[in-house]
C-alpha cells in the first residue's frame, strides 16, 4: 500500500479539516484514484474512523463496491448510487491532489418521485374502469333505437374524447414502465416478426375523415423472425404510424419500411410532411416534447409517443433516430441488433 510524504499528508488533513464542515459525505483519491482521505460524513455514513489508516486504500475496498470506482474512473455513468440505505449522486472533479469525489444525498428525492409514481400508476389503472364504461355505454346507444344526425354527432364526439383519453392514459403508463432507466417493465421476449406487426399496423390504420393519405408497406421477404417483446416493439411502431398520420398534411403520403441492413433491423416511417428543423430534432426523442409551429396547435398530443419509441428500441439494445429537412418531410428509424438477447441461441 502507497504511503503519503509528509508534506502531502499535511495538505490533505488540511483540505479534509474544510471539507469536515460540508454535509455531503466526500472521498478524496490521489491520480492513481486511491483513497488518500475522507471528510467527517462519509466516515459518519461508512461507520469508520479518522484513524483507520485507510490512506492509499482502493475505493472499491473502503466501499466494498464496484460500481463507484468505475464511475470514479470513467469506466461507467452512475445517475443513483445505493449505499446503507441511501440514495447519492456521485459527482467527480479533477482537484491539485487527482480528484475530489461528492456524494449528494438524493435519498429524499428518490423516495418522493417512487411515491408520485406509484401514485400515477394507480390513478392511471382506476381511470381505465370508467373509460371502459363510457365507451360501451356510447357504443350501445344506437341499439336502444334510432339516432338523429345530432345525437349521432354527440355519441361520436364521446368516442372520441374516450379515445384520446385512453390513448394518454396508455402513453403515460408506458413512458414509465418502459423507460430503460427507471422502468420496472420486464421484457417479455417471443419469437416476433416485425414485419407482420408492420403489416397489422398499416392494413388497421386509422385516417381522420378530413384527410386523404396513402399509406404503402415494404417488407423484406427474408427478414428473420427475433426473440423479442412483441407487445412492446407494436407500441412504438404505431406511436410511428400514428404520429406519421396526425402530422402529414392532407394529399400526403406514407410509406413504412422493415428491412435487414447488415446485422440490424431498420424500421422506418417517412412521411411527407413539413419537417423538422435540427433544433427540434435534438429534443424530439425526450420526455413531453412537442414541435411548437402554428399547423400543429389543434393536434393533440402528450409529448411522450417518441420517448416511448426510443425506450422500446434501448431496452432492445437498439436506437430511434429522426432524419428531416423543413419542407421536405421526415423519416423516423427503429434499429434492433441481430445479436445477444435478440436472437433464439440467446434464450436457449
């Protein structure tokens, strides 16, 4: 075990003397990212001591952990850290003696964003009875007998208000069950062949009645069947469709691809819309982003259908990506790997 000279032992009880008087628990490491000292409240939350010659100790001992000297070392990202039943965020600074590595309790937080999630999620389930209710109910009025062209006109406008709130109640539940870093969505993998899910997709869509859109299909003839959520990936290639459809002017067109390209499978959505300008491009794929442009005001929308998308394709081991020019349209991509868990040798 490396010992410190003197001279450098003195400084770092000096900076450990400031750092005391911090309430963030703080371990200092030298270049070779050893442990050469720590402040009061990490030795308070770790039950050690001052005095228990830990100096030039590897952080993965004085923690008994991996995951933080990776994160230390640049070897991993780390969001949360779990250590005696508390919640931190690390954060890392380069300082005289190598580096300076904080740990910001978060625990507070964590613990409030679980319970407003849990919250939503049973709010979101409740919702579904009544939902479910009031479109049978709609449904069923035109069999207790004949509507006039008014009540007709009502019993659609509820359907449709029944629609878009099922559909948010759907892309709320989503965004946070599929999310690849905090969902607890477990992925359920069977043989899948996107390009029967394409096919479902395009000959099941729905048009408004005040547009006129084509909508055409091409699939690989060869493409190979994967083992993979078939639920989930379904989701995100209608989100594509859907979005395609509501943003595509009337007179437009649509054409939906699955094709292999090399060691990957490609889905693509084009459109003949009115494109998307790089700024928007850069946060199309985050949680509630929408394009602000006056066309698109009556389009309803939560913001969360292209977020869902890239979730599905990461918890897949793939992407989602946006190529568009303004005026020209744009095409949305769906990439999943031929490889590890994707392919049947993987599940044997």
């Amino acid at each position: 075990m490396k010992t410190l000279s003197e001279n450098d032992l003195q400084d770092t009880n000096n900076l450990i003397t400031i750092l005391d008087s911090l309430k963030s628990p703080i371990i200092l490491l030298n270049t070779a990212f050893q442990v050469i000292g720590f402040n009061s409240a990490f030795a308070s939350l770790a039950d050690l001591s001052a005095e228990t010659g830990i100096t030039a100790a590897s952080l993965t001992e004085l923690v008994q952990d991996t995951e933080l000297e990776d994160f230390a070392r640049g070897a991993a990202q780390i969001n949360e850290w779990k250590y005696a039943d508390r919640v931190f965020k690390p954060l890392i600074e380069a300082a005289p003696h190598g580096w300076t590595l904080e740990l910001q309790d978060v625990t507070h937080y964590t613990r409030l964003n679980h319970n407003q999630s849990e919250s939503m999620r049973f709010v979101l389930h409740d919702l579904r009875s009544p939902l479910t209710a009031i479109q049978g109910f709609a449904g069923l009025m035109e069999s207790v007998g004949e509507l006039n062209d008014k009540q007709k006109y009502f019993v659609t406008k509820i359907l449709s208000g029944v629609a878009q709130m099922t559909a948010l109640v759907e892309n709320v539940q989503d965004a946070g069950r599929y999310d690849p870093e905090s969902g607890t969505y477990q992925v359920m993998r069977i043989p899948t062949d996107l390009g029967q899910i394409a096919r479902k997709i395009v000959d099941n869509h729905l048009v408004p009645a005040e547009k006129t859109l084509q909508v055409n299909l091409k699939v690989d003839e060869q493409l190979p069947i994967i083992n993979a959520d078939e639920t989930m990936l379904q989701r995100a290639m209608t989100n594509l469709v859907d979005n395609a459809i509501k943003y595509t002017p009337d007179g437009g067109s649509i054409q939906v691809s699955v094709v292999r390209s090399e060691n990957l499978i490609i889905v693509a959505v084009q459109d003949s819309g009115l494109g998307i300008s790089p700024q928007n491009q850069a946060q199309l794929f985050e949680r509630h982003s929408r394009i602000h442009r006056p066309e698109f005001k009556r389009i309803k929308g939560t913001g969360l259908g292209l977020f869902i998308v890239r979730s599905v394709a990461r918890r897949h081991g793939g992407n989602a990506w946006v190529e568009s020019e303004e005026g020209k349209g744009s095409t949305f991509y769906i990439s999943i790997p031929l490889e590890g868990a994707n392919l049947f040798s993987a599940a044997d």
